[in-house]
C-alpha cells in the first residue's frame, strides 16, 4: 500500500533517522566528546540537579521549553517588525537559558549508549550550530543591524526545529528519559516469589512475579521488595550493593531507599515501584495497589 500524503513525510522522517541510529562512524567522536563531559559533570549534587532528581522528572524538557520559547518570541517580534529592542532582549535571555539547558542535555546524554548516543550526538550539534547562529544574531542586533539579527535568528530557530524534532525523537521514539518501568506489569494478586529463609538482610535477592524482575531484602525483620529495574535505564537492581538501608544500581549508580523506593541521590529522577509483600507458610508473596492503565491493559475509547 502506498503511504498517504499525511504518512509519506513520517515515513522518509524515520528512514532519515534510521540511518543516523546505526551510523557507526559517529560511535568515535561521540567517545571524545563524552570523556569531556564526564571530566566537567561529575557525581554529586551538580549532576542530581542536571538530572532533575529533586523535581522527580528530567530537568532538560522544561528548560528547553523556556529557551526555544524566548528564541521563538524574538523571532515573532521580528516577523510582525515589533519591538527591535524587546527581540534583542528575549535573544539574549535565551541565550543566558540555552547554558543549564545545553548542561542538562549533555548530563542525559552520558548515560546513554549505541543507537541514543548517535542521535543525541547529532541532536546536540544540530542545536550548538542553532545557538551559535542565535547569538551572532544577538551580537548584530546588539550593533544594530536589526534586520540581519532578524535573519540569524530566523536560521536559529529553523535549526532548532530540527533538533527539537531529534530530541522528540530521542525521547518518544527511543525512550531516553521516561521511567523504563513505566510499562512493567506488577502482580495485583499475591503472588509467590521467593523462600522467606532465602532472604537476608543486607543482600539483594531476585524474584520474578509475572515476567517481572524483583528485588527483595530484609531491612530488620521486615522483608520488602522493589521492581528490580532501574527507573534511570534500566539496570538491575537485584545484582547492585545494599548499604545503610539503600540499594544502588550497577549501572550508573543510583540509589534508592529499600522501604519506599525513594531517590536518595541520581541520576534517577523516578523511585523505583515497592511491592506489598507478606510471608504465608514461609513462602514470600508480594502484589501491588495498581492504578495506572497503561500498566495493566490497553486504553480505550
């Protein structure tokens, strides 16, 4: 069948896309750029913030939204010849936003890797070229030579259309940034998972209820369990340490407190699902109080 004029621009989009996810050739200058990265973002407090782990979601979406919205606002001004002065200011109030977002979005990008790494790469050097348009523009209306401002910025936000439409695609498509257990189905019945005597306290001890990977402990003499996958990008939890009341995942280190899967420090944004668990003839069960759709069953009309 062929594609309608409405799926025909979607189909050479993500052709166009494809093609990026398994360029190769950008895995060597993508290392280079994350050894630099990773030399300026470090762990700690900074890169929590960056990640968003105090407003429990990602910080890049809502600080791009404020940086395209100032570019965009200037070039409106331009467009109906309005305010010369004001457009020079929204200009370089973007640009001043443009810096915790371009940190922000470099900080997501680290942890990613293959097919994501790619096309954040490109993401990012569509967006750099963007600002660097914007800010010549800035510098000219700052002389100015309003019209050529004008038209810098018009380039500037082009570009970052561009981008943006990559970051959607990085996003929606590829799923960096979303909780990675969003869609993990939990049991809503008690469910056996494991011995009660095999579970000690300190240790992770994996369990499987429904499909679904698990971590189970004792914290005292309680036992509790967690959906083993890391809301960060997915790494299991069951094979990370568990140290004062904590367990951290494996992959990019975040830790999660073991009683209510709370973020204790990032790059996770999310906590990680606690199951109710309770021990019937020795034999640990766990479920879980669901009341999101897209856990369970589809959505209809």
């Amino acid at each position: 069948m062929s594609a309608t004029p409405l799926t025909a621009p979607a189909r050479l989009l993500d052709a166009l896309v494809d093609r990026v996810e398994r360029a190769t050739a950008l895995d060597a200058p993508a290392e280079k750029v994350v050894a630099s990265v990773r030399r300026m973002i470090r762990p700690g407090p900074l890169k929590d913030v960056l990640s968003g782990t105090p407003s429990a979601h990602p910080a890049h979406p809502p600080l791009t939204a404020v940086t395209v919205g100032l570019f965009t606002s200037a070039s409106l001004l331009d467009l109906v010849r309005a305010d010369p002065a004001a457009a020079r200011r929204l200009t370089g109030a973007g640009l001043l936003a443009a810096v915790p977002t371009v940190l922000s979005g470099a900080n997501d990008w680290l942890s990613t890797a293959q097919a994501e790494r790619r096309v954040g790469l490109v993401h990012a050097a569509v967006n750099d070229v963007a600002v660097t348009l914007l800010a010549f523009g800035y510098l000219a209306r700052r002389r100015g030579r309003h019209g050529r401002g004008a038209a810098l910025g018009a380039a500037g936000v082009a570009a970052l259309s561009v981008g943006g439409w990559l970051g959607g695609h990085l996003a929606f498509a590829l799923g960096v940034g979303v909780d990675t257990t969003a869609f993990e189905h939990l049991p809503a019945d008690w469910t056996d998972v494991a011995a009660a005597d095999d579970v000690r306290e300190g240790e992770p001890h994996p369990g499987w209820a429904d499909g679904t990977a698990l971590l189970l402990t004792r914290t005292g003499s309680d036992i509790v369990c967690l959906a083993s996958r890391c809301t960060h990008r997915g790494g299991a939890l069951h094979e990370g340490d568990i140290a004062d009341g904590c367990v951290t995942c494996p992959l990019h280190g975040s830790r999660f407190r073991l009683t209510d899967g709370s973020v204790v420090t990032g790059p996770a944004v999310r906590p990680a699902p606690v199951l109710q668990v309770r021990v019937v003839d020795g034999r640990v069960q766990v479920r879980r109080d669901e009341v999101r759709a897209l856990r369970t069953k589809p959505v209809g009309n």
